[in-house]
C-alpha cells in the first residue's frame, strides 16, 4: 500500500463496486449527463430512467446483466474493462494489454488441448501399430525441434512490442 492513496481506495473493489464507480468515471470523462446516458441506453434497447442511472452510480440500485452489457456498447468497452478496477480506467494502455495477456492466454490453453488431443490420438493409432511407434516419435520428435528451433526468441519478441 502507497502512503499517497488512502486505505479505502487501495483495497480493491467487488465487481459491482467497480461498475458503478467506472460508469460514473466513464459518463463525466465523455461530459455526459445521467439523462443523456438514459437517452443512449434507450436508443439502443436497454430501458433505463435517468433517476436509475444516477441511483447505480450512487450504489441504491443494482446493475442487472443486460443493463451492464448496455452500458459498455454505449461506453463502447468490454463487459470486463468496465468492470474492472476504476483505478486503471485512466491507464487505457494496461487494461489494452491485460486484454491482449487474456487472449494470448485462451489461445495457449486451446493449443494444448489441440496438443493433447493429437498426441491422444497418435497414441491411439500406435497403439495399433506398435511396429512404427520408433519411426513415428523420431519425425515428431524432429519436426519440433525444427518448429522450435524457427519461433522467435523472447528478446527478439521484446523489441517487436517497443
């Protein structure tokens, strides 16, 4: 904890918290009233009163799903950046790439299930034929070596971020 912020503000909120803190932050950063944010969440389908706007802002009522997901199409953010800690809502650069870790880290658990389940079914297949098992683990093993062997290297990766 930093001595500059007060305890209160350093103990991270609960998600509902969050979204009320960052719809408030989100409509007086665009300048907008509580009318005009009940105007643009009617105008595209999500039914909501002035009073009801400024009523959540203030933590008296309650966000259902959908009316979240209304205010983040008219804020025109992610359900998870608004969400998210009010704190980095200015730092629009590191919520940028908490998003791009997320969808790295989804794409690095889909490709080993895909691994997994073609390793899987390799072993299945060898399982059947027992006579080529030596042949078949010398080209996998080969071909990833190969494939390792041409990814580039993380210091490389870094200088392609800067």
């Amino acid at each position: 904890m930093t001595d500059d912020v007060p305890p209160e503000e350093s103990a991270p909120l609960s998600g509902e918290e969050n979204l009320a803190v960052r719809i408030k932050l989100e409509r007086e950063t665009r300048g907008w009233s509580t009318n005009a944010v009940s105007d643009r969440l009617n105008a595209a389908g999500y039914d909501m009163n002035p009073s009801a706007v400024w009523r959540i802002e203030n933590g008296k009522r309650r966000v259902n799903l959908d009316e979240a997901i209304g205010f983040a199409e008219i804020f025109g953010l992610s359900l998870d950046s608004l969400a998210g800690p009010p704190r980095l809502a200015a730092h629009a650069r590191a919520m940028e790439l908490v998003e791009v870790i997320r969808r790295a880290w989804g794409d690095v658990q889909r490709a080993n299930l895909a691994f997994t389940q073609a390793r899987d079914a390799l072993d299945i297949y060898l399982d059947n034929h027992p006579d080529i098992a030596d042949e078949v683990d010398a080209v996998v093993s080969s071909a990833l070596a190969r494939d390792t062997m041409n990814l580039p290297q993380p210091h490389e990766l870094h200088r392609r971020s800067e």
